[in-house]
C-alpha cells in the first residue's frame, strides 16, 4: 500500500512537471513582457529594457528559463519555496497566501451546497423516474448546465442583491408574492411525495397554506429586518429533525434511537441560553470548536446510554441530530446579528453586497458581525457556482442511483422483505455514495478552476482574479504560480479519490495489477 | 423464415412482455434506422433540433453574402452591425433611449400587435441595431463552436484511436502527453492564448483553442479502443487477414461512433461557452468584432437601465448551449443499446391481450 501510494504520488510529480513545462512555455512565446517598454518614447528606454530583461531573464529561451523557475518551486523540499517575484514587485508566495484561503471558502462552500442539494434532488428523480418532477428537474439541470456563469452572476447581483436591499427598505411581501410562493412550494413538495391524485391534492394544499401564512407572518412581523427562532421554534424544529433523521437512519421502529434522537435534541434547546452567554461572552473560533466536541462526546454517551445492540446507528443517529438541532442554535445567534450588522455604519441597510469578499469599512470587532459578512459576501459567488455545479449532481446521482436500483441485490433484498426505506438508504443509497465521493472530491478541484470568471464578476481578490491580473500583466511569475497551486490541487484531489474509492469499495484493491 | 422461427421463440421466452414490443419495433431495421428512430422518439431532442437549425438559418442569412467576391447575396434584415441608424428617443419606459420595439403582445390583448418592428431588439449607444449585432455575435459565436469542435473531434478521435489501437508505446507516450494537458484549465489556456491572439480574428482563435480541446474525447476514444480491439469480431476479421486499416475503420470505428458523437455534442456545448467566458473576460474575441460573450460584457452596467442589451445575448447563448445538450441526450439515449424506452400502458395492455389470444388460439 505504501508502495503503491509513493509510486503515484511519483506519478503525479512527474505529470505535475510535464504540465508546467508545457503551460511555462505556452505562456512564455504568448507573453510579452517588454511590449509596453518598446512603444514608450523615454529617453531611457533601452536601459529600462535592458534591465527588465536582466530581472525576468529574458535573455534565456524559455525551455532553459523553465527549469531556472522548476529550481526556485523545488525549494519546496527544503522549505525554501521560490516562486520568483511578481511584476508588481510582490513575492508571488504573498500574493498566493493572501488568495488561496479566499478561493478556498468560495469553492468548499460551492461544491458542499451544490453536493448536497444535487444528491438530494437526484435521489429523489431517480425515485421518481419519469414522473413530471423527474422530466422538470432533468430539464432544469440541463438549463443549469448550457448558462453562461456570467450571466448568471450578473442576474442574481441585480435581482438578488440590489432589489432585495431595496425590499428590506420597506420589507412589505406584496400579496401576488404571498400566493406565488405558496403555489411554488405548493407543487414542489407535491411533485416530491407524489402518490396518488388524493395524496398529490392534499400535500398541495397543505404546503400552499403553510408556506403563504408562513411568509405572510413572517413579513407582517418584520422578521426579515430582525430574525430569530427563539427557544420555541428551536424545540419544535429539533423535535421535526429528531424524527425525520431517525426516520431516514434507521426508521422509527427503533424506539431506542427515537429516545436518543428527541434526548439529545432536547439538550440542544436547554442549552440555548447557556450557549447563547458563551457565544455573547466569549466567542472565538477555540470555543466554537470545543462546544461542538463537547456536543458529539455527549451525543456518544447518550446513544450508548439508551442502546444494549446494534449500538453504531442509534450512535449515529444520536450525533447527526445533536449537529444538526445545535445548528439551529448556531444559526439562530446569526440571525441576532442580523440586525446590529445592518445597522454598522458600513452596511447602513444594504446587507446583501455585490463585490468583494468583505467590507472593509466594517472594522467591527465583534467577533459576529465580522463572521455574518463574511457569510453575506459568500452570499451571491456561492449561490452562483452552486446553480452551474449542481445540475452535474443530479444527473450524476439520478444515474448513479438508477444503476445500482437495477442490480440483483437490491431484488434479492426486496424479495426477503425488508422495508422499502431500508432497501433504498442501506442497499442502494450508500452504493450509490460511492462514485459520489469520489467526483465531489475530483469537482472540488475543477471549481478552483471555474471560479477564475465568479471572482471576476464578483470581485473576489481570490487565485482567479491573481491569474487574470497574471494575464493581462503578462506576468509569467504569477501565472505559473497561480497554476501551480491550482495544478497541484487538482492532482492531489483525483489522487485522493483514487483512493477513496478503493478504501469505499471492497471490490476495489489498490495496487493490485497496477 | 427461420429468422422469423427464432423471433418468435425469443418472444415466447421473454416474461415481462416489454422486451416483445422493444425487439418487434427494431426487427428488420439497419443500426442507423434504429438510432434514427430512437432518437426522433426523443421529443426534446427533436425540438432542439429544430431550434437550432432557425438560429443557424436565421443568423447566417441575415446579411449580404459575396460568393467568390462577386455573387451578391442579399441578406433579409435591414440593418447591418456598421450602420449607424439614427437613435430612438422619446417613447422609450424611463427616459432610456434605444428600446426594443419587438412586440408580441396580439392587438386585442391590448399591445402593439405581433410584429418586429424598427429595431426588435433595441439599439446600442450609438444607435447601431442591437438585433443585427447579436445576429453577428450569433455568426461568431457558433463559427467558433464549430471550428473547436471540428478540429479537437479530429484530433481526439486520431489520438485515441491511435493509442487504442496500437497500445505499447505509442500509448504511453500519447497518453502521458494528454496527462499532462489535462492538468492544465481549459481556461487559463484559454486566457493565455486568447490574449494575445485574439486580435487575429475569431476563426485563428478557434483553431488555437480547438488545439487544447481535445484530450478529453482522446482519453474516452483510447477506452473505447482498448474494449472494442480485445472483441471476438476484431479477433475473426484479424484471422480472415484483413489489414490494420480496415480493422479500424470497418470494425472499431463504426462500434464506437456512438461514444465518438455523443461526446463531441457535449464538447460542442461546452465550446459555445467557453468561447464566451472568453470574449467576456476579455480574452476572446475583441472589438469592433462581436461575439455573445462581448456584447454582454460591454452592456452589463447598463442592465439596470437597459436591460434588453443583456437579455438577448444570454438568450441566444442559452437556446444554442440547452439545444446542444438536449441533442448529446437524444443522441445518448439513440445509441445506447441499453436504453429502454419507458413502455406506454397502452402498449403494455395492446401486449398482454395480444398474448393471452396467442395462448388461447394455442
């Protein structure tokens, strides 16, 4: 095993330098970097030129040149990575430090939300196989697929971002809205639970009702300008996400998971205000980190509590719901910051913001305010890459699950009789998690990619926005730089999902043949 | 009659009743027939399909031609992206200037009636006819698709074939070099090549791009290859003599054309939008041309105020990207072998009642 992973990650070393020689070069005929100097009437121009060439070396042939930059990066192995300066004078390892962490917190929050929403949906398509839902969400993911992401994020920034900040002006639901929105959730949860026409009828009516009064409380209330849940609507919500998780996970025949599950999403409500004194009184990212520990250690200890056998799912089960309803908690303290945020000077009621990834008028030290505007810059990008990227997920997982539903096993275990819910969450949906994993670990990477037009629209100061500014500075320093992180991502992200699939799949051993 | 015989014992053999109607509709047809027939069942594709064929015959004819420098021929619209109509003031919605005078909108319903008018799409800042310049951008654009599409198929389809075929080295070779170009972001590729060529006009910027395209459709090519030689029907040409070169274009080559097709469609889409990614960061095509991804990257500020200059573009990118795909799917779906069509209850009922009469005239 070891072997085998020394030998590829060899492997990709040895692509990592083919690709770099060939983009170095590729980049190097392309780019000219004197062009500017050439046309400037300076009387000192041919030092300038003299001394531009001596600084980037031009006065060596690219392929030569290639392995002058290939010494400075293999500083790597001895700590000392150089890659070179950039033409605004920066080291490019500082420019990167600076763009990396930015791209990152695009890109995981993309591909997290698009994965789950894609899954999601996909499963419930390919559960639903050509049904009207299933022909409406195929077509949608295939509009999703032919938008330009540009123009994507051009409409959500005017629709999404500026006329949203003048609603909350005057945050008054039109009553069309009311209905209109009633009427969308209306068919989509019909279309999800299908059924019989009775059935179809009821769920419509019943989500038509609740999601019109819904908004139209929650408008007439004011509740967009100062959100929260409170204790109340966390105690109910925790109790829904108690059944529902217990459902999926195991069913609730399991009396000793349902307890578990309703026990810990009943600590999560007592600790409300305990967890709201520590969030107000000492927040930091360190206590964050240890509330959670704190929660799953004790959604342990209650799933072993009230289990004898079969102790692993009740566990899990239990520490699904404890994250997900002291979520409620977590999300219920951002939504009290929602209010002293928009009334900072820097945001002055326009939370919704269209450039950048935060506001650097706001100099707020709370540890909340700064936090929710990272949240509400990430607002936008995300939800721009997540439309494009989701609709591969759909597809993917409609197919995925379609498959494996085919297969023997999942007759044989229908024919001994086992639930249907068993037969979909044990047997089908966790083969179908298989492939899953590893094309969301391979997609993480091609985002890095495909953020370059998103930071641009967005203005995001992430690799994209370095590799464009690379570009048009013809700056060969920067542009390798910006390849070679993203390079090496990708590298490493199909090479971790070699391996994932092999550790996933027992009919998959590493090194076997290779 | 024997075939006949064996028709009727495979049906007989088949329970579910599904499989009679599948194999009755494909009896007796040529593969092409079968892939035609399947894919015209796919009403999505067949709309696309239409789509397509009026935005290509729409955008091209819509200017003079010059065959050979002398044969004019006549374009149907009025305006050309170089004329300078005079701008539309006045009874534009909040004092814009410039507005599409498109209407669709009958009599009786209260609008204008259905018809084009002046200038159906607007005007731009200088009065230039906004329909004729997303005509142009429309020219470009799909120029661009194909020219990409066309040379990273070619390419694709030699390089995989070849390192499918003959394995060994050669394979390894080809297939480390494609290792390594798939390494690298279609889009900083892009970026890079564009920036700096794309002044010599949009079809050298297509051929460039076209050149970095194809590694994809060569790596599926090469897998398709590497089943298809290792099969007993290459296995018995090979032993009836035949030469390398029929083996590839009589045996593999029309097996794998389904792949081969299916993928292009999908790197046809994918150029479309490509191409304007590019054009709109400003690496693309770059004025006085036009191209889809330009027009909506120069008149995005004026969205607020006008936002037809950003809607026509987009809608025009779209309807070609979404007729694409939904082609690649119906074509999907045509050769699959597997594919099932989903058995009306129709037929299923028409099936069983044709049955239960076979068994009770038995």
């Amino acid at each position: 095993m070891v072997a085998f992973i020394l030998r590829r990650l060899g492997v990709l070393g040895v692509i990592l330098m083919g690709s770099s020689f060939i983009l170095y070069n590729l980049a190097a005929i392309s780019a000219d970097p004197l062009a500017d100097l050439r046309l400037s009437t300076d009387p000192d121009r041919d030092a300038k030129i003299l001394a531009l060439t001596r600084e980037l070396q031009l006065d060596v042939i690219p392929p030569l040149r290639y392995f002058l930059w290939l010494r400075g990066v293999l500083g790597i192995f001895i700590g000392q990575p150089d890659f070179g300066t950039g033409r605004d004078g920066l080291a490019v390892l500082d420019s990167l430090a600076l763009a990396i962490p930015v791209t990152l917190r695009l890109v995981a929050a993309a591909t997290l939300l698009a994965a789950i929403l894609g899954i999601m949906i996909g499963i419930v398509t390919a559960l639903r196989q050509y049904s009207r839902f299933d022909y409406s969400m195929t077509f949608i993911a295939f509009l999703l697929f032919s938008l330009p992401v540009f123009w994507v994020a051009v409409l959500l920034k005017e629709y999404l971002a500026i006329s949203f900040n003048d609603f909350l002006r005057e945050p008054n639901i039109p009553f069309n809205w009311i209905i209109g929105i009633g009427l969308a959730s209306g068919l989509f949860w019909a279309s999800v639970i299908g059924g019989s026409r009775k059935t179809f009828w009821t769920t419509y009516v019943v989500a038509f009702v609740a999601s019109s009064s819904l908004v139209a409380v929650l408008g007439m209330t004011g509740w967009l300008l100062d959100p929260s849940l409170g204790p109340i609507v966390v105690l109910v919500l925790s109790i829904g996400i108690a059944f529902g998780v217990t459902q999926i996970s195991v069913g609730l025949g399991n009396r000793k998971a349902l307890g578990a599950s309703l026990t810990i999403a009943g600590l999560s409500v007592v600790a409300f205000y305990p967890a709201n004194w520590v969030f107000d009184n000492y927040a930091s990212a360190l206590n964050i980190f240890l509330m959670v520990c704190a929660l799953i250690t004790t959604s342990v200890f209650i799933g072993l509590a009230f289990s004898k056998i079969d102790r692993a799912p009740i566990v899990r089960t239990t520490i699904i719901t404890g994250v997900l309803s002291a979520n409620l908690v977590l999300i219920d303290k951002f939504m009290q910051t929602w209010k002293p945020y928009m009334q900072t000077d820097a945001i002055n009621y326009r939370p919704v913001p269209t450039v950048g990834e935060r506001n650097d008028l706001l100099n707020s030290p709370d540890f909340w305010i700064s936090n929710l505007d990272v949240i509400t810059h990430l607002f936008l990008p995300t939800m721009a890459l997540t439309l494009i990227g989701f609709a591969g997920y759909i597809r993917f997982a409609r197919g995925t699950l379609l498959e494996v539903l085919n297969q023997d096993y999942i007759r044989t275990a229908r024919a001994k009789g086992l639930s249907e819910r068993t037969v979909i969450m044990r047997h089908a949906f966790r083969n179908t998690m298989i492939p899953m994993a590893t094309i969301l670990v391979a997609d993480f990477a091609g985002v890095i990619g495909g953020a370059f037009i998103t930071e641009s629209v967005f203005a995001w100061s992430g690799m994209g926005t370095l590799g464009l500014q690379a570009i048009r500075g013809q700056d060969l320093n920067l542009l390798m730089g910006v390849f070679f992180v993203t390079a090496t991502m990708a590298v490493l992200a199909n090479f971790v999902a070699d391996l994932l699939y092999s550790a996933l799949d027992p009919r998959i051993r590493v090194g076997s043949g290779a | 009659m024997a075939r006949k015989s064996k028709a009727s014992v495979e049906s007989t053999e088949v329970l579910s009743g599904e499989n009679a109607i599948q194999n009755k509709e494909i009896e007796g047809l040529s593969q092409g027939q079968i892939v035609r027939k399947r894919f015209f069942r796919h009403r999505a594709a067949v709309v696309s399909l239409f789509t397509i064929t009026s935005i290509v015959l729409i955008a091209f004819t819509a200017f003079d031609w010059k065959i050979f420098g002398a044969i004019k021929v006549p374009g149907w619209w009025k305006w050309t992206p170089e004329d300078l109509p005079e701008l539309r003031y006045g009874d534009c919605p909040n004092d814009t200037v410039g507005c599409p005078t498109i209407s669709l909108l009958p009599k009786f319903l209260g609008g204008q009636g259905i018809g084009l008018g002046n200038h159906p799409f607007g005007q731009d800042d200088i009065g230039r006819d906004y329909f004729a310049l997303v005509m142009r951008g429309t020219q470009r654009s799909l120029s661009v698709m194909v020219v990409i599409g066309s040379i990273a198929a070619t390419l694709g389809v030699v390089v995989g074939s070849i390192a499918g075929f003959y394995r060994g080295r050669v394979d390894a070779i080809l297939m480390r070099f494609v290792d390594f170009m798939i390494t690298i972001p279609v889009i900083i590729i892009g970026s890079v090549v564009g920036y700096r060529y794309g002044n010599l006009g949009a079809v050298f910027l297509a051929v460039l791009l076209g050149l970095f395209a194809w590694t994809g459709l060569s790596r599926l090519v090469r897998g398709e290859f590497l089943s298809l030689r290792e099969r007993e029907f290459v296995d018995a040409a090979r032993v009836a003599g035949a030469t390398n070169k029929r083996i590839i274009f009589k045996h593999i080559l029309p097996n794998a054309i389904g792949v081969i097709i299916v993928s292009v469609t999908l790197l046809l889409s994918g150029a479309i939008l490509l191409e304007t990614a590019l054009s709109y960061i400003g690496f693309g095509v770059v004025p006085p041309d036009v191209s889809l991804g330009l027009l909506i990257s120069q008149y995005q500020d004026s969205f607020t105020t006008r936002p037809w200059l950003f809607w026509y573009p987009g809608f025009f990118i779209i309807s070609i990207a979404l007729s694409i795909n939904f082609i690649g799917d119906g074509l999907r779906d045509a050769f699959d072998p597997r594919q099932r069509r989903r058995i009306s209850k129709k037929e299923r009922q028409d099936s069983a009642t044709a049955r239960k009469l076979a068994q009770a005239n038995d």
